[in-house]
C-alpha cells in the first residue's frame, strides 16, 4: 500500500507540471485524434522500429538475437524463443503494410526466412517453442499460445506481400490445431503438446494446477490468429472455425455478470481462476470486436459491439488516476499487482478508441489519451530508444529491453491502429 501510495504521490507531482508531448484532453475529439496519431507515427518509426531495427538483428547466426537486457546490452548468446520472433514477423509484416516502407518489408522478410528455415519442424509440423543462439532447437514442445502466433506473424507477411510459402505455413499450422490441439469433446483448445503432438500438462502461461485445461490468454491469441488467416484465406471453413473462436468466448470465457474474462478453465469451461486482468480485458474487448466484424454477420457484430463496451466498461477498474492501467487483481486475496507492465498499457490506448468508435461517447477517448500520455511519460524511452517494459510501484521505468515475452508487438500494434484507425476517419 505504501508502495501504491508513493507512485501516486510521484504521479500527481508530475501532473503538475507542463510535460512536453502531452496531448490535452480540452481540445476538440478530432484534434485529439490528429495529435494521437502524430505522435504515435513519430513513436512507431523513431523510438520503437528505429530501435528494433538498430539492435535486434543477429549478423552472426542469423535472425535477430534473442535478448537485450535493461542496459539495452544486446545478448547474442541468449535463446530465440518462438513467440519473440513471431510476433517480430509480424510487427514489420504490418509496418510495411501500412507505412510501405521498403526497410520495413526486408526486416519481416529476415524475420519470414529464418522462421522457415529455423523454426519449422519438418519431421512433427508446427513450429519449436525455443532455438538456441545457433538456430538449433533447445525446447521442442509445442505449444499452443506459441503456435498460434506464428500464425498470426505469417499470415500478416502473407497480407502484406502475397507470399504463398508464408500463407501454406500458417494454414498448415492451423490444419495441425484442428487435428491435434481442438478438444473435440468440449471445444476449445489445449496447451502444451510433445513435439510430435501428444497431449502433455506442463504449465506454460500461469497455470496453477492440473485442473487448468484451457486459459483465456491462449484463446484470445488463437482467435486473434485466425481473424488474421481468415483475412488472407477465406473461406468456409476458416470462417467457421473463426466464428467459434468468438462463440467460445461469449459462451464461456467471459463473466456474463462481471463482464471481465475468466483467466483458468477446466477442460468443461468451469472457472477455475479468480484473477481479473484488466490488460487482458482491455485487449479481448477490441480484438472480439475485430474478429466479428470480418464475419460479415450484423446479429453477431451487434451482440458483439454491447458485450465488448461491457468489457471495457469492466476493464476500467483497473484504470488509475495517471491514465496508466493496472495489470491485474486476485478477488481471493484482494492484492493488486501494483508493478505496471508496457503491454497493457499499449492495450488500453487500443482498447478505448475501439470504444469511443463504437459509441461516440467521449468519456473513452479521454481515457484513450491519457492512456497515451502515461506511456509517453513513463514508458517510452527518450534517450536509449524503445519503450521500459516495467515500471516500479515508484514510478522508475526498466525490465529488459527484448526477451521471448518482450518485442515490438503491443507497442507496435497500438501504433499501427491509431494510425489506420484516424486514417480511415
């Protein structure tokens, strides 16, 4: 409590204060979106990309490295997990969609090539969880939220290029899921698979105990990775596996009475968690929306749309006064983790626009922009580039710089939306 006390105190002293690049939330809500915009562009192609860019790629073994630590020292002997290098796949795949920025496709292309030749598992199929610094496998478990960003990354290159080797790797990917990863009993997805995809129980994702089947996180990405490969390869199938995605989380995922997602499930959809986090909810409230939208279905869109408000409305309690969103609550003990974590904070910048768009009301474009002004003030790095993935309950930004769990997505993500978001305005 002292600790939560102390960042407040730290935050309203600087509120204070005239800090340059905040954006006021007297203006007028489109001049609030032009500036959101800017600012997020110089942010994307300055701080985050720039930094990625300059840092990131392995001249020695290939690829990009695996880590650099908070000192922004690069690692080079340091693994290459799986998720880093999908979701640097699709980071710049998207960077070169939206911006056609030629440095940004050879980046995605580096990251397409050595995923092919590295990643890929050509005896079992899917993709290893973790290389070595070399290249060679060091954890050849497949896992399932892992898997699915490869996905996601692949069929973004796919969107962005036209690539046909990027766009079968994904599908082939999906085939597997659909054979070796669907609960065919009781729908949904399992976790963690043995190279050559049989079931196993290790607890990859915050799992606690056995009784831990299937988790929200795997399922939003999974979801997330289909509306992106129904995107480059529709059809009826994959519309109707996208759409039980979506089906899955309105029937079982989200709290019909609290309206935040349920964290752990059994393998018959009983919650088995009672973790509320507002990141995920925050982000699962526009994806859901996202992945709707592409079925072209107004009943499913228009339940989708309350459900989604509902679950930013929910989110919202983990909102503090700086702007800045909490990572989450456990309603068993009543603790908050009062360490902020960089992605929900992107997530919430997302998450509030989608609002506001769905309903004009501009209560979530306020805590959109201060959402923003949070980041800029705490979270981006304005002398060694990127973005601190931390920030201490006295408001001192660290972390490392990159790891498995640590790249340009949300950060990168969240800039790319608002840039095509108020494009399209």
């Amino acid at each position: 409590m002292k600790k939560t006390i102390a960042l407040l105190t730290v935050l309203a002293i600087s509120a204070c204060s005239v800090i340059v690049g905040q954006i006021p939330l007297q203006l007028k809500p489109e001049q609030k979106l032009a500036q959101l915009k800017k600012a997020v562009t110089d942010n994307l192609e300055n701080n985050i990309l720039s930094y990625w860019s300059s840092k990131m790629p392995d001249e020695v073994n290939g690829g990009f490295y695996g880590r650099i630590d908070r000192n922004n020292q690069v690692i080079p002997d340091a693994e290459k997990g799986g998720i880093l290098n999908a979701r640097i796949l699709w980071t710049y795949s998207a960077a070169y969609r939206v911006t056609k920025n030629p440095e940004y496709l050879r980046l995605a292309t580096r990251a397409r090539d050595y995923i092919l030749t590295h990643f890929i598992d050509r005896e079992s199929g899917g993709v290893f969880m973790i290389l070595n610094a070399k290249g060679e496998p060091a954890d050849t478990r497949k896992h399932t939220y892992t898997q699915a960003f490869f996905i996601y990354g692949l069929s973004e290159y796919a969107r962005a290029t036209g690539d046909r080797e990027a766009l079968k790797a994904a599908r082939d990917i999906f085939r597997l899921f659909e054979k070796n990863v669907l609960d065919k009993e009781s729908n949904g997805y399992f976790e963690v698979f043995t190279r050559d995809w049989q079931r196993s129980r290790d607890r990859l994702i915050g799992e606690k105990s056995a009784a831990d089947e299937k988790t929200m996180n795997t399922s939003l990405h999974v979801m997330e990775a289909y509306a992106n490969l129904y995107r480059v390869w529709p059809g009826k199938r994959m519309a109707e596996r996208l759409r039980n995605m979506v089906n899955i989380f309105l029937d079982h995922i989200i709290d019909k009475n609290r309206f935040h997602l349920i964290c752990f499930l059994d393998k018959n959809w009983n919650s088995t968690s009672e973790i509320d986090s507002y990141g995920h909810d925050i982000e699962s409230s526009w994806l859901l929306y996202e992945a709707a939208l592409l079925l072209k279905d107004p009943a499913l869109v228009n339940r989708v749309k309350e459900v989604s408000i509902k679950i930013a409305d929910a989110a919202s309690e983990g909102l503090m006064p700086d702007g800045g969103m909490l990572t989450e609550k456990d309603r068993a003990t009543g603790r908050t983790r009062t360490t902020r974590s960089w992605w929900e904070q992107a997530e919430t910048v997302v998450g509030y626009i989608n609002a506001y768009e769905l309903t004009g009301n501009e209560i979530y474009l306020n805590r959109a922009i201060s959402a923003w002004n949070f980041i800029d003030r705490y979270f981006v790095d304005k002398v060694n580039g990127s973005w601190f993935t931390s920030l201490s309950p006295e408001g001192v930004g660290g972390g490392d710089k990159a790891g498995n769990w640590i790249c340009p997505y949300h950060s990168g993500r969240m800039c790319l939306e608002i840039i095509e978001r108020v494009s399209e305005k």
